[in-house]
C-alpha cells in the first residue's frame, strides 16, 4: 500500500489523551494498600469505567464500589456528566458509584457519590440530558490526605443490606425445586396476589421498590406448604438483568436457611389469605413495607430545600463542637463539609483514645466506647468529656488534619439523626449549587435556663415561639407536598395535607414563662378549605383582643364557617400542647405523622 493512500487507520478518539491522563494520574494519587483498582483504559464500557475494592491492614475485601473516571476542566471543580449515570447507580448496579473528577493540572482529584436520593426530581421525571456536579473540596484525593476512605467505607457499608438482599436471592435460586411447566390450582392464586404486589410496587407504590429493593425487576413467592386454609410463604426479589420465574417452590431444610440468612416466613394455619383474599392480602403487605420506610424516615426528601436545611441544622446543633463549628444561624456548604468528613472523624479518634488512656467511666479499650451500640456516638461520647478537655481535643484534632495524619476507619452515628441522611443533604445541597445554609427557625435560647425552670418551652420567648410556629405553618404545605409528589406521585390527590387546605387558623396560648407544666404552650389549630381563595395563615394570641375567630370551635368541623364574608369549610382540627416546634426536625416529624395518617386512611378504603 503506497504510504500516500487516504484511507488510513481509524483514530484514536480526540479525548483519548485527556481521559488516560486522568486515569493514569488517579492511579498514583490514590492509596493503594487501602485500595485496589481494577481500571480500564480507553475501556468503552457505559456508565463506569472499572471497580476500587477497598481493603483492610490484612488486605482482605470489605467493600467495592465502581467507578466513573473524568478529566475536570483546568479551573473548575464543575463537571457535567448524562443523567444516564444516575439511573444506572439506582437500577444497574448493586455497588456504590463514585464519580472521580481530575484536575491533570494540579495533580488533584475530588470524589462523588452518584445516588438518586440526592436529585430534587425522581429520575424518570428527568428532561435533561445533563447535570452538573460540583466537586466538594473537601472531597479531595491529593496522594497525603486518607479522609476519603473513610466516606468510601460508610457509602459502601449503608448498601450492605442491597447487597444482602442478591446474595439470599443466589440461594433461593440454587436451591428451589424446578416447577416450570408444572399445573397446580394454586399457581394461578398465587399468580393473583404477585400481579396485585408487583403492580403496586412498579406503580403507586414504586418507593418500596426503589428504597427496600433497588435494583430488583419482580418480586417473587417461594411457598413450603399450600392447602385450602393454610400457606407458608417467602418473598424474595429478583434482579434486573436475570431470568426467572416468580414462583418457587421450597422445603423445610431450605425454610429454615432462608430465615436464617434474614428472609421473613409469614405463615396461616386457620386460613389461607393468597387463596381467598390475594388482591388485600398484596395490599396489606405493601402497607407493612410502607410503615417500614415511614418509621425509619427513608423517604425521599431532597425535593424539599427546607427539609433539607431542617435537618442539616438540627445535626449541626446537635454536633457542631465535634465538627469544630460554631453555633451560628448560617454557615458556608464548605465548612460544614471540612467539619462532617474531616474533623467529627478525627474529634472521634482523639476522644477515644483520651477516654481510654484516662479510664473515663470505664472505658479500658475502644469497644467500650462503644456503649452497647454498633457504631460510635459522638454524642454520647462528648457527654463524659469535660470542657478544658474538650479544648485539647479541639487543638489536637487540628493537628492532625493539619499535618494529614492517616484517618483509620471508624463507624461513626447516632440513633435520633442519621449520618447517612446528613451525608445525603450534604450532597443534595452541594448538587443544587448551594454555597451558604442559612437556619430555618429562631434558635432555642437556653440561657434563658439561668433564670427560668429547665422546662424546654422556655428555650423560647413567646415572640420567638409564635416567630417559628409563623414559619412552620408558612412553609409547611410546600414541604409536605413536595414530599408526597417525591414518593408518591400516582396518589398524590389521595393524601393532601388537612384535606387541602388554603386557610390555616392557629390560636396559641403561650405564658411569658414555664414554671409548671399546666403553663405549657398550646394551640387551638383549624384548617378551612375555599375553592376561590390563596393559601393563607392567621396565627392569633388568645392574650389579645376578642378578634373574629376567637369564637371557633371544635363542634364546626365539617361545617361551613363565615370569615372574611366567604363561606369556608372547615376541614381539620385539633388542640396541644405545642411541643412539635420543640423537636430537633419538628416538620420532617410532623410530616411524616400527617402522611402515616392519609396513608393509612388511604388502605383502608381500599
């Protein structure tokens, strides 16, 4: 072939240099006894380009997660990357995906959790193509700092229950009997009730599926025992991408093995609800899994940019000295980012091993500041440690993130404010653009303690109360919507807030102070409903002078009521104590208690 011909070899792709470069420079920066890569260059792979399995001093395996390797530009931290990512983190994978942005000038990379849960917007409601992340400084990969792996661990640990969940799958698949082809008059009763639960978990329930079981395509029933009044059954999931039937058939060896590695038996030895009632029996299981996700508050909620600051406050609040923040009303995102990933987990190293060299409350070893739990508290921690001790503490934590010291993994929570949902808001703030989180409420005062009773109703001034219970009640109707939009969109005009209400009247008897418990603060609360009028609030001290509403009372519920000279329907009511403004997140809480009641008022007309 003359060396002149036009027809030469296909080139390698204009990117091609940047993207090995990228590759080729995360390599070093990242700790390679911690961490073992498996990285595909020039690999064309969708979505990832290789696997990092973390490991432990021994070297053995105890998490993966896949990873997305991309050139950042020279002077940003801003990448833009296919929604596509997202929806392969949430429905293709079991693994958690990191998004590794790298600056080729600086020698630098930052790390991302890809993860649904952080999008305002579910992500089959996505339009765009694109979205644009922002690197977290303090999410930096630079070959000195180790704070990263400590985060990869906690991510990697919150989706062990995912992973849990294809490993008893593996067994049920090996181990079932065969009964494809079979006729049984049972299959098709059993064909009715998995129709109805699957129906519910692909369509008004779809939460279920994507908290409790992402990344399952059907769920199927593995029966031990079946007659006309009794069953004995499983339910087990079946993952996108594998080819099976719905239903099994088991043993009492393979019974007992499956309960034992976490599957729950539901056993009927006077009756049989998948033969008589299969359609209610699938609608009582799927309210079962709906009270699961409301107790432990899994719900979706970074649609709700004020739920998201209720939280982020209240975990602030609660752990501001072991973040090394002052309590102030509103803080830049990245230094609430330094204080979460660098120095709570530093402040928890150096308070331990002060706890044990001192013998504080008994504490010999770290598992004894432990405190019977799984993972370490910092709260509880903080509570046996003096202030000038608290100081030191302070100053050698510091230290160490000054000097880089490596960062030995610890499991780190609490059980009234989850880390993972603050290390969620975090990234849902950061996603958004968010550069400063301003304090939703007037803070509690608890200096007023020094000269009033320790009752909690005094951390407020009734003009600081009725200032807070005046943004609750202003905001809450757009959180509580966005809420239910967020998960449960096919229903939403099944469970709106007080009946929708567009009025909200609130009468709040509060004392200049607390000194018994017969002063508490308490509301009178009604709600109206009128098609041709704004929402709006009226928030009324009963101190004050004999006003139009004074008169209202709790017999007119479901009556029309005059205000205004318009005719308003009276939807809701009730009388308190006003303690919900009191609570750590009292709208998250108070939400999730008016959706567990419409919920639940919801099944049982069905």
């Amino acid at each position: 072939m003359s060396q002149n011909s036009a027809i030469k070899p296909a080139p390698y792709s204009p990117t091609d240099t940047k993207e090995t470069e990228s590759v080729d420079i995360f390599k070093v920066l990242v700790d390679h006894s911690k961490v073992k890569l498996d990285i595909k260059e020039r690999d064309k792979i969708p979505n990832i380009d290789g696997y990092m399995e973390l490991v432990d001093d021994g070297g053995s395996p105890c998490g993966k997660l896949e990873a997305q390797i991309k050139k950042l530009p020279d002077d940003s931290t801003k990448l833009q990357i296919p929604t596509s990512l997202f929806a392969y983190s949430e429905r293709a994978t079991c693994n958690p995906v990191i998004l590794i942005g790298v600056n080729t000038k600086n020698k630098q990379a930052f790390w991302f959790h890809i993860s649904g849960k952080i999008l305002k917007t579910p992500i089959e409601k996505l339009t765009q193509a694109t979205i644009t992340i922002d690197f977290s400084p303090a999410n930096i990969i630079d070959g000195v700092s180790t704070a990263y792996l400590s985060q990869w661990q906690n991510i990697v640990d919150s989706y062990i229950e995912l992973k849990a969940v294809n490993e008893k799958y593996e067994l049920l698949q090996a181990r079932s009997n065969p009964i494809v082809g079979l006729e049984k008059k049972e299959f098709s009763e059993i064909q009715k009730f998995l129709d109805e639960f699957n129906s519910l978990l692909d369509g008004k329930f779809s939460i279920i599926k994507k908290t409790l079981y992402p990344n399952s395509w059907k769920t199927g029933l593995a029966y031990n025992s079946y007659t006309d009044d009794s069953v004995s059954f499983s339910l087990f999931s079946i993952p996108f991408g594998r080819n099976d039937v719905l239903i099994k058939e088991i043993d009492n060896k393979l019974k007992d093995e499956m309960k034992e590695i976490g599957y729950t038996s539901y056993g009927y030895l006077k009756e049989n609800p998948v033969r008589t009632h299969p359609k209610k029996l699938a609608r009582d299981q799927i309210q079962n899994r709906i009270n699961e996700i409301l107790q432990g508050k899994l719900l979706k909620h970074a649609s709700s940019e004020f739920l998201v600051r209720e939280f982020v406050f209240a975990f602030i609040d609660r752990f501001h000295i072991q973040m090394g923040l002052e309590k102030k009303d509103c803080y830049e995102l990245l230094e609430i980012e330094k204080g979460f990933y660098e120095f709570l987990p530093f402040w928890t190293v150096e308070a331990i091993k002060f706890m044990v060299e001192t013998k504080r409350n008994g504490v010999i070893s770290p598992a004894h500041a432990l405190f019977g739990r799984s993972f370490f508290d910092p709260s509880l921690i903080l509570s046996s440690i003096m202030q000038k001790e608290r100081e030191a503490l302070a100053e050698k934590t510091k230290e160490n993130i000054a000097k880089k010291a490596p960062l030995p993994f610890l499991p780190i929570g609490n059980r009234d404010l989850s880390f993972k949902l603050f290390y969620e808001s975090l990234a849902s703030l950061r996603l958004q653009g968010t550069n400063e989180v301003k304090r939703p409420y007037l803070p509690k005062d608890f200096s007023r303690f020094d000269y009033m009773a320790n009752w909690v109703w005094n951390s407020l001034s009734p003009e600081a109360l009725q200032k807070n219970l005046s943004i609750f009640f202003e905001y809450l109707p757009e959180a509580y919507n966005q809420i239910v939009q967020s998960n449960f969109e096919e229903i939403i005009e099944e469970l709106p807030l007080f009946g929708g209400a567009n009025l909200f009247v609130i009468l709040l008897d509060a004392k200049p102070e607390v000194k018994v418990f017969t002063d508490a603060p308490t509301i009178d609360f009604y709600a109206f409903y009128n098609p041709d009028s704004k929402f709006s609030i009226k928030i009324i001290n009963k101190k004050e002078a004999k006003t139009p509403f004074s008169d209202l009372s709790f017999e007119q519920y479901r009556e029309e009521v005059m205000i205004d000279d318009k005719p308003w329907l009276m939807v809701a009511a009730f009388s308190s104590i006003l303690d919900f403004v009191f609570d750590d997140t009292p709208m998250l809480d108070f939400i999730y208690k008016q959706v567990k009641g419409n919920l639940d008022r919801y099944f049982n007309k069905l």
